[in-house]
C-alpha cells in the first residue's frame, strides 16, 4: 500500500535538464506547490561543476549505465548509452556545447509534423529567454537568461590548429553557430559561468531552490503516472524501498527524458497494447507512438597519436603540472581545468543538395576523454568524432516488465537506412581530410582507426562505421509531438486522450534537431512552462 505523501499543484517526473527549467519558472508563482522528482542523486560532486570535469562522467554514478539492444546494422554490438542520473540529468554530465540547430529544423516541426506554433520563428523567443550570453547579443541571442553561455577561457593550441585546418579544407570561419549561418568551422561557446557548468540545475532550479512552494526530492525513483477516469491525478515513487504517492491538484509533467519518459508513461499503463502485453502490463490508456521514434546522432571518433607531448589528457595522471593546473583554476578561474574538452568543432555538408549542414564535428585536443573510446599515451592524443545530423533510422524504447527498476530496452536501430550510412562514412572522410591538412598534419604521427587496419575501401568504410558508431548522447522523439495517430503530445505537450498529463523534454521532439540537443530541450521546457501557466487560468 503507497504511502501518501502530499499534494502539489505540480508534480514533475524527472530532474534533468527540462525538469530543471520547469521546477524553476512553475514556482515562481508563489501560489503554486511545486515537487520536482529526480531518481539520481544532487549534483554536488566538483566533476560536475568543473568543466574539464566532463572526462569522468560518462561512466560512473551519476549515467544510468544504459546499454542497447544488438545492433542489427551495427555489427550486432550492444552499445553504451550514457544519460545523466543526477539532478540536471544530460546537462550535468555533458560536455556543455551550446548550438540549437537550425531554423529548417523548426519549421519543419510546424510544417511536416503539424506542430503548430513550434516554427522556427515561434520558438525563437524561448531561445533567447533563456540564455545568457557573454559575447552575443542581438535578435538571436539573449543576454538576460537563466542558462549562461561563454567563449572558452583558454581554448588549446591544438584546437585552434583544427580551426585553421578546417578553413585550409575550405570551411568558412564561423564564430557563432547559432546565428544566422551554421555552416562553417570554429571554437563552441559552452554553457559555462565563470568557467563553471551552468546546467538548467545551476541555472533555473538553484535560484528556486529556498522557495517554500518548491519540494526537490532526490533519490525518488518515479513507478508510474496515477490516473483515474482518464484524469492524471499523482505520481507513485519508489524511495529507499518505499512506495510513495503524491497528489497532483493540476498536473503531472513527464520529464524524464527520452529514454525515461516513454518508460514512465509504459509502467503506467499508457503506451502500445502490444508492447505493454508483452511487459506483462495492463493497458490503461492504448497509445501506440509511445516509446517508437527514437532518433540519436550516430557518432564516429577518430583517435591521433600526436609528435609531442601537449594534448589535455596528460592532466589524467597525479603529475605535478596536474597539480599547477587545479591551483590555477582555483585562484583564477583559468588553464585546463576551465576547459570542457570538446573545444571546437564546425559544421559541413555531406550532401551539397542539402539547404543547410547535415554533418557536425567535435574536436578534443584529448583521447580516450569520453567511456568506451579508445586512449593513446597521456598527452600524446587527440579527437575528432563527427555524425550526420538529420538520420532517417528510427528505433525504440520498450519497458521491459513491471519492475520500475529494470532498465527499459532501447533499440536505437543506428544505421538502419543506407543514407545514414552513407552520410556516416562522408563525416569520416571529411574527418580525415581535415586532419592532413598544413595546420593539422605536422602534429600528427599516427592515426587510430578501426585498431590498426587499412581503412581506404568504401568497404572498409562501411565496416568502419558499423565497427564503431555510438551515441552521440542525444536520444529524442520518443513521446513525439503533433497530431497524427503515431504522436504522443499535442502541439500543448499534452498526451493524447488523457487530462492532466503533459510530457515536457527532449522526447517529444517529433525530429531530431541538426545539433546537439541541451538547448533545444531548454528551448521546449521554456515554452511548455509558458503553456502550463497559459492553460491553468
Ligand atoms: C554524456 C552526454 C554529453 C552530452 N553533451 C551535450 C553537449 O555537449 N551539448 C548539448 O547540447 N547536449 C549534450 N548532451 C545532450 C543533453 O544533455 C540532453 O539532450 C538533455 O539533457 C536532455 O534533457 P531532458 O530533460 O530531456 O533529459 P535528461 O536531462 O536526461 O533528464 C531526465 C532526468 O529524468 C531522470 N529520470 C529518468 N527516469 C526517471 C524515473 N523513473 N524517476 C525519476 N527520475 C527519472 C533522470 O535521472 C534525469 O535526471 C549530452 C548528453 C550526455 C548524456
């Protein structure tokens, strides 16, 4: 029997980045009780706050320790899935790279998916509402927001030797991927404050944090969604082996990301009859799209010994320069430990018939920064990974059974339509040629691809991309906004045919954006916190 324990105007299943921004702006009307539940634990450890930080979370306590179905189309490998499991989710354990995609991408919700107000246009405003920019200003950049976003204090000489090759490749210099043009290659603003993380935890929940309205449980394992006659009316958590139930007066909010959320909405009942039967759950309320759409940038790393000793991971080691490095970030704010690691990188087109970039890098001046990828001798390394931005696969998110704790299973379905993989193996060529060239090649002594074979055939190509393609950590789609039978949300966020019951967060993206996919989330939360407060008066 499930203990009650309160009632709230809002309850919000899920504490990362979009919970983060909604626990934020609902409580800020004192006459609402908010309560924000989040499964992993605060965000206190340094890791986390320390930007170079970013090197020791993609494995460890604060990822859920996702790992995928076989991979039909990926040499039938499982691969790991890292997602945040700690208050700010994603956004506390990312490498904080601040791009929002592209205004095609947006439309294309409105147009395509029939997600009206969501054009590019629409959103806009949400966008600049929430961020804080240092260096940009104007109609496409906030400067006032919750969600501070900096130029690299120090950025490494490697990473500005990638920016010049990339130019010498014959990509324009771009300094701000989120202004009118994304093509082009360049250093990424992060989402840094005074060279430390700002998080939608930093950035929206912590000011909230000593509001009376506002309850943040951690360690609150969320079971399912209580409905009652087609109403949303409270949540049931798992606690330290309790079972606990909160009322909402108004509504329950999903956030729980793209893998949680459709999880979530499943161990309640709501999803599709086949895959609930399956899980041996009983069907409260038949939604087929829930769970089905997955998307994930498919990502490929290439790893370079280099001629001399300079790359970030020789701070690995307990060396005394390790030592110079944390006394400089704490008196100055300044040197390695300010950076994020993944300092640069561009945009580029795979496609020339595409009207806008449809492949992205990210250059580390660091090997062996991020779990499962592949080390060379501390300070002798650097990386270049790339994806193609807009894949035509489609996966999915199934839970596994009626046990909360249970991992669901994710079936990404990486490369599942031969244009990913076409586009897949262009972001390697390219990644390669940006490499040799006269900026880049004079720091190059070796080339780490597929353990040591020849890759030169399209064959090898091929087998490359399947060999070794992982996540991106970008999973969204799979609570999919719009207004066809396979959608789970309206254009409100509201899940079809249910009261009370919205999904707010990276899932309901019906596409996935050309980006990475933090501030895009932050964008929909913005927005779904205004729709909340419209509808409840
Ligand atoms: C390693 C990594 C690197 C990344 N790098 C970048 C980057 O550089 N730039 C960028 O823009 N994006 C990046 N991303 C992606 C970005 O962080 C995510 O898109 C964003 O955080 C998604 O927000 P969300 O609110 O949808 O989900 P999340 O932030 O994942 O939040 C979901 C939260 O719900 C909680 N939860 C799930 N299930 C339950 C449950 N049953 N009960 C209670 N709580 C639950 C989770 O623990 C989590 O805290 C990265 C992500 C990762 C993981």
């Amino acid at each position: 029997m499930a203990q009650q324990d309160g009632s709230f105007d809002y309850v919000i299943a899920g504490g990362g980045t979009a919970g983060c921004v909604l626990a934020g702006r609902l409580s800020a009307d004192a006459s609402v009780r908010v309560l924000l539940l989040e499964a992993g634990r605060p965000d206190r450890h340094p890791f986390i706050h320390v930007p170079a930080g970013f090197a020791k979370l993609t494995a460890g306590p604060y990822q859920w320790g996702f790992v995928s179905e076989p991979q039909e189309h990926c040499a039938g490998r499982r691969i790991p899935l890292a997602q945040g499991k700690v208050i700010g989710g994603g956004g506390s354990i990312n490498a904080q790279v601040f791009t929002r995609g592209v205004a095609q991408d947006y439309d294309d919700w409105a147009d395509v998916h029939g997600c009206e107000g969501w054009s590019a246009k629409e959103v806009r405003r949400y966008f600049v509402r929430s961020e804080r920019n240092e260096r940009l200003s104007g109609p496409l950049h906030g400067t006032e927001g919750p969600l501070s976003v900096s130029d690299l204090v120090n950025p490494h000489p490697l990473s500005k030797a990638f920016v010049r090759a990339g130019q010498e490749f014959g990509l324009p210099y771009n300094s701000d991927f989120n202004g009118a043009e994304q093509y082009g290659v360049g250093l990424y603003q992060t989402t840094t404050r005074h060279s430390r993380r700002c998080s939608a935890a930093v950035g929206y929940l912590r000011p909230a944090r000593g509001r009376e309205n506002l309850v943040v449980k951690t360690g609150a394992l969320v079971r399912r969604v209580v409905t009652d006659h087609g109403r949303a009316t409270g949540i049931e958590t798992v606690e330290g082996g309790t079972t606990r139930r909160y009322t909402a007066r108004r509504e329950v909010i999903v956030a729980a990301g793209a893998f949680g959320s459709p999880k979530i909405l499943q161990l309640s009942g709501i999803g599709d009859p086949a895959d609930l039967k399956q899980a041996g759950i009983e069907v409260v309320h038949a939604l087929p799209g829930v769970g089905k759409n997955l998307q994930d940038h498919c990502d490929l790393d290439i790893v370079y010994e280099l001629t001399s000793y300079q790359s970030m991971d020789r701070y690995e080691r307990p060396l005394p320069a390790t030592a110079a490095a944390a006394v400089q970030y704490a008196a100055f704010r300044r040197g390695p430990m300010a950076s994020t690691v993944v300092e640069a990188g561009g945009f580029a087109y795979g496609n020339e018939q595409e009207p806008t970039p449809d492949l992205q890098f990210h250059f580390l001046p660091a090997a062996g920064v991020e779990a499962g990828i592949a080390a060379v001798r501390r300070g002798y390394g650097c990386t270049l990974n790339s994806y193609f931005l807009r894949p035509r696969s489609r996966g999915t998110v199934r839970v596994a059974g009626p046990d909360p704790s249970r991992a669901p299973l994710i079936d990404p379905n990486y490369l599942a339509d031969d244009h990913d993989l076409e586009m897949s193996v262009e972001g390697v060529r390219q990644s390669r040629e940006i490499m040799g060239q006269p900026s880049m090649a004079p720091h190059i002594k070796a080339e780490h691809l597929a353990g040591g074979r020849p890759v030169r055939t399209k064959d090898d190509y091929i087998a490359f991309v399947r060999g070794h393609g992982r996540t991106a950590y970008h999973p969204v789609g799979t609570c999919a906004m719009g207004v066809s039978d396979a959608s789970v949300v309206s254009p409100r966020l509201r899940v079809h045919g249910l009261r009370g019951l919205r999904v707010v967060d990276s899932s309901v993206m019906p596409r996935i954006v050309s980006s990475n996919t933090q501030a895009p989330t932050v964008m929909i939360a913005e927005y779904g916190s205004d729709m909340i407060v419209e509808d409840a008066r």
